[in-house]
C-alpha cells in the first residue's frame, strides 16, 4: 500500500475526526499484518508525544500529520521531529500555544532508543501528557527528558528545573531523577520537584500518594515522605530533610500564581528572572537578605510586583529593558 493510502487511513483515526467508514477501513488494515499495527503504534506515540493530539482543533490535521508522516519517508523509515505544537496552561488566563523544541527518533528498522526533550523556555511553563496517561507541568526555565521507549517496563524521567506530577498509578514504578543528584520514585501521585542547577536544595513537596526519595550520591539510603511533608536535599553537604508544609503552596504556580513566603532576596530574584524572562542584578550587600514579604501574586505585572518589593523591603528597583537593578535606599 502507497504512503499517502496509509496517511488517509490514519489520520481520521490519530486526530479523532473518523467516520464509521474510516473506522472499519483502519480496524481491516490493521488486521492485515503484524508489520501495519507496529506502524500505527509508532505513529500514534509520535503524534501523541509530539503534542498534536491536544491542539489538532485550532490546525489543519491532515497538513500537520503529514508533516510527520513525510519525516518518515526519507532516511530508511526513520521519523524525526523536531519542532512541534504543545499546549501550555497560564492559570487562571487565557491558555495560549507556544513552540516548544522537541527532539524524538524512532528507527523502525534498529533497537536504539533515543530521547525525547520538552522544554519551557524562561518567561513560560508548559503541560503534556506522557504516553502512560500521567500529566505533566514545567516551570519556567525547565527541561524534561524520557527515552521514546518510555512505558515500556520503565517510566524514567529527568527534570533539570521544575514541575508538577499528576502520575498515573502503575505495577512500574515512575521514576523522576531530579538534576541528576536526587530520584524521586513513584507509583500513582501528585507532587511538585524544583530542582533548577542554580539553587542550593532540591525540594519535594507531596500533595496526594506516598514517594520515595534516593541520593545518586548515597544509593543506600531512602526516604519516605507522606502527604503535607516536603523533603529538602541539600546538595553542598548531600544532607536530606523532611518537614510539614502546605503542599498548594509550592505548586500554585501551574495556576499561574506566584507565592511568596518570607525568602531570600536572591532566591526571589531568581524566581523572578524565570518568570519574566529578565535579569536582576543587586547590591552584593542584598545577596543574603531575607525578605519578609507573604503575598500571593496570580496575574500582577513585573512591574506591580516590583512595586510591592519597594513598599515591604524599602529597596529601590529600577529597570531598564529587561534588567532590573535592586539596591537599598
């Protein structure tokens, strides 16, 4: 059968716009050959991974499937997508489309397993949904990395930066290596990871389900948290703790809020830069202040935000394009 036969069979069925006559035409196909379910397995987990299932209302599908289906065509049946559309939720605003860079392979004629990559550029977050069903939100300047293999006896994940898991219970455990310093392992939960190479901590904070939490550094040790609880990892001295918090507190932000509790100036600096996509610079004598300031933000600008600082901390802040300059009055 010609490639562009197989398109016109898969596409109703992959954008869910078929009829019954598209149904029984694609359940017949299928039923062919070993060789034509391997290819619609394929194709799904790429249209899936690479975001087309959340948006193929707001685009032409068949021009958007066949842009991955021609990938195929060249370079021995190999697929490769580079870009792709991936909805991304801005809390209580309006939900709006950004591109995001993935890169997926998949070589149909080699066992090789390569990774897929989504990544929230600074200024934006981003949600998807993994080929096992679980839910995933990123922070501003994070990455999320898992093989194309994924569901297939693992569900391994790396998260360089933040996000907020919705996992999907399973008999194979979800495993998140948070900056390749700390796994976080999981059955079925909802949790938040902020693990940006910047900060001095990684921290996990547990909503709903039980996890586990395991030094790369120091595999012999593992540490259970319950629900309300949020475990620190300490990454100068390796050192990991546990204490009670409001678990919403740290994982508001997938709703677009920002919540602030009595921290440093420089670690709200660095929240700040994400968010906005901006640079802070600050007198050095700031650096280790901390800042008492208990607010929550949900669609306030930079510039309402910096305002606020101003008025609680008695700073001056002061901006030029996207720098802002932070000193003491």
């Amino acid at each position: 059968m010609k490639q562009k036969d197989i398109n016109e069979i898969l596409i109703p069925i992959l954008t869910d716009t078929y009829s019954l006559a598209d149904k029984v035409r694609f359940e017949l196909w299928l039923e062919e050959s070993e060789k034509n379910r391997e290819e619609y397995l394929a194709y799904k987990r790429i249209w899936e991974e690479a975001g087309n299932k959340t948006v193929y209302d707001k685009f032409d599908t068949k021009s958007a499937f066949n842009r991955v289906v021609e990938k195929s065509i060249a370079n021995n049946n190999r697929i490769r997508i580079k870009r792709q559309w991936l909805a991304f939720s801005v809390g209580v605003a309006a939900s709006l489309l950004i591109l995001i860079g993935i890169t997926a392979v998949i070589d149909f004629n080699s066992s090789s397993v390569e990774q897929v990559e989504v990544v929230a550029p600074l200024g934006e977050r981003a949600n998807i949904t993994l080929p096992d069903g679980s839910h995933i939100w990123l922070n501003s300047g994070s990455t999320l990395r898992y093989k194309t293999n994924f569901g297939k006896g693992n569900r391994d994940v790396l998260l360089i930066g933040e996000a907020f898991f919705k996992v999907e219970k399973s008999v194979t455990p979800f495993i998140v290596e948070a900056n390749h310093k700390l796994k976080v392992k999981v059955y079925g939960t909802r949790f938040n990871v902020m693990a940006y190479p910047q900060e001095l901590s990684i921290e996990t904070t547990l909503e709903e389900g039980s996890v586990s939490l395991t030094s790369t550094e120091n595999k012999g040790v593992e540490e259970f948290i319950e629900p309300g609880e949020m475990a620190i990892y300490r990454v100068g001295d390796r050192s990991l703790t546990v204490e009670k918090t409001d678990p919403k507190m740290y994982s508001d932000w997938i709703k677009g809020r920002l919540v602030l509790r009595d921290e440093s100036l420089i670690r709200l600096a660095r929240r700040l830069e994400r968010r906005f996509n901006i640079e802070i610079k600050m007198d050095e004598s700031l650096k280790d202040e901390d800042f008492h300031l208990r607010a929550t933000f949900i669609d306030e600008s930079l510039d309402e935000i910096l305002s606020a600082i101003e008025q609680v901390g008695g700073l001056n802040c002061s901006r030029d394009g996207r720098t802002v300059f932070i000193s003491r009055d």
